[in-house]
C-alpha cells in the first residue's frame, strides 16, 4: 500500500536535512513518519503525558518542552501542525529559535487542518524552499527564520476568566468550559478533606474546590503539560498539589475522600465514550471506602453502567445545557491498572468560545 499521510511527505522531503546535528520535532503525534529520521539525531517535544510516554517508549529522546539551553541546539527542526491555528504559529515560532544559523526547518500539515493558509503566512515573511502535496495535506521546507521574525507568532497569554491565564491549544482555552461551570455551581458547600481534580486542566475547578470549607489538599491531575503549567500559575495555594500524568493510571498514595471530573470523551476527532469510563474507574481506585465522586458529562454519554460497576450507588443531581451532573458514592474495590499500554492517548477536543 505504501507509506501515506505525514509519513510519505516527510519521506520527500528528508533529502533537505543536514547529514549530522540534532533534529528538533514539535508536535510528533503519534510518531508518524518518524521511523524515515536518525533515531540518535532526534529529540522529540511532545507535552501531551500519554504521547510522550509512548515515544520515550521506543527509545527516542523526548521531553514535554524546550529550555533555554536548546535555543539554537539544532541543525534542523520539523513542525507537525496540530488542528488550533494559533498553536501551529507558536510551535513554528518556538522552532525557529530552537534552529542554529541557516539550519531548515521543515513544516507539515493537513489542509483540513488549515496548513496551505498557514503556510502561504510563513512564505510572506520566510523563503520556501520546496513544498509537497500529498495524502490531503502539504509539507515545506523553509530557510532558517530569524526568530524575531516571527516574535508575533509566539504563544501568548490568553485571559478566559478574571485571576487566570491559559495558553492556545490547551482545553477551552478562551472561556471556562460549560460543564465545569455548572459542576462547580453544584457541589457541596463543605467537601472532604483529600480531594482531587482529574484532568485538571489549567485550574479552574480546582480554584472552586480549593475555595470550599474543608479542602486540606487538592491534587491536580493533568496530561497535558502546557494546561498544567498554566494551572501552576493560576493557582498559588498551598493546598494544591499539581501532578502531569494521565488521570486514567495515576494514583494517591493514600486514598482520597473525593473526586471531582469533567473527563473528556474525544480520541482525535472520533467521540469515544471509553475515555470517560476510564476517567470513572481511576476515581474509583483513588476513593477511600467512604469516597465521593462529582462528574460532569454530556447528557447522551452512556455512563450509567459503568458508575454501577465502579460504585455502590450513584445518582444524577442536576440536567442543564445538554450536561448531567453526577455524584457517586462508596466506591467498588476493582484491580488497579499496573500502567499505561504503550501508545495510549486521550485528548480533549480544544473549546472556543461560542
């Protein structure tokens, strides 16, 4: 069948990397097409925890994002755009000053995505030294860009509430998210002592939990690095304790008195209910005997069974705006997952306001 997609761009456009010096890849995904690359050669940036723990996996250098000490490190740099527009334009900008003088730096994408708009942008300001079209997308190569040049691509700080911060490309980024709002307007006035927000995301939950009577610590469980870093920022109790894993895996190490969640439900493009069910059963093993959970979900995921399997009982306590409101009590002891399969992923499907 042959190599398709992101494979057999890159596959045509290897020829213009330089024969030694490292080689920057931003935004891997799940790998595609890097098997054409010098493993040795390679660092990867992924900052989404599942991905990264599967590429580090197969034995490349990974880390969730540059420092200071990779700007201008490499002899290459490769751009795999994601879907959110102003996040392509920061990774292209964070690559251009990872790059040594007159190094290439090679960008590909999907038009669906929006990558030829994106790419004839880049050719105002950067000389395009070849470009490929195939398998519903384009690849380029680019000379070095001066990294003042695209200064205004960076990412920046975006201001989605009053007191927070987020950055483009994390989890409804511009507005607190609908369900999350209508959570926190449904718990308690006092909660238990041992809390946890799973899939923390940049804070905001876990700012309504911690301002709850009772909350002694909160731990904040987030996969993806940039959304947790801006949690880090958002939240300067000392209550909160902030943790970059994937909630489906991650454990207390003593059992907490509860929960709170609003899971997400997308692989990709593709709604996968298994994501959330997932989400419920690592409540479950982190609850105390005596625990609870308060979730928020989409009114048409189909849960109920699983919070059957995973609790002693558990009832709706609110229907709003398309979301059920969940509490669950008394949790059913169920074998813990020894790790992460290989390759195992869960994203949420980036929000904007409207």
């Amino acid at each position: 069948m042959g190599v398709q997609g992101p494979a057999a761009r890159l596959a045509l456009l290897t020829g213009a990397l330089p024969e030694a010096g490292r080689i920057a890849v931003l935004n891997p995904r799940d790998g595609a097409g890097l098997e054409l690359l010098p493993p040795a050669r390679l660092h990867l940036f992924e900052p989404f925890r599942p991905d990264h723990d599967a590429l580090a996996a197969r034995g490349l250098a990974v880390s969730p994002a540059p420092d200071a000490a990779d700007r201008g490190a490499f002899q290459a740099a490769i751009v795999f755009l994601p879907r959110a527009k102003a996040l392509g334009r920061a990774l292209i900008a964070e690559a251009a000053l990872l790059l040594a003088p007159g190094a290439p730096l090679l960008v590909d994408g999907a038009r669906l995505h929006g990558v030829e708009p994106l790419l004839k942008d880049l050719g105002a300001r950067v000389s395009v030294r070849e470009t490929v079209s195939k398998a519903h997308g384009r690849a380029a190569v680019l000379a070095a860009p001066a990294p003042d040049l695209l200064a205004d691509w960076a990412a920046a700080d975006l201001a989605p509430a009053p007191g927070f911060v987020t950055r483009p490309g994390v989890f409804s980024a511009d507005a607190v998210d609908r369900g999350s709002a209508l959570l926190a307007a449904a718990l308690p006035d006092a909660l238990p002592a041992r809390m946890a927000d799973l899939g923390a995301g940049w804070g905001w939950l876990g700012a309504q939990v911690l301002a709850r009577k009772g909350v002694a610590q909160l731990d904040l469980v987030e996969a993806d690095h940039i959304a947790l870093g801006c949690a880090r920022r958002n939240i300067a109790d000392p209550r909160a304790v902030f943790h970059w894993a994937d909630a489906r895996f991650w454990r207390p190490e003593t059992p907490l008195g509860g929960v709170v969640m609003n899971p997400p439900f997308h692989a990709g493009r593709d709604a996968d209910p298994g994501l959330g069910a997932a989400f419920i059963a690592a409540a479950a093993g982190a609850l105390a005997p005596e625990g609870r959970l308060w979730m928020v979900a989409n009114r048409h995921l189909p849960y109920e069974a699983v919070l059957a399997a995973h609790f002693a009982e558990a009832r709706q306590i609110g229907l709003a705006e398309g979301f059920k409101l969940i509490e669950a009590h008394h949790p059913r002891r169920q074998p813990a997952p020894a790790a992460a399969p290989a390759g195992a992923a869960l994203r949420r499907r980036p929000r904007r306001r409207g």
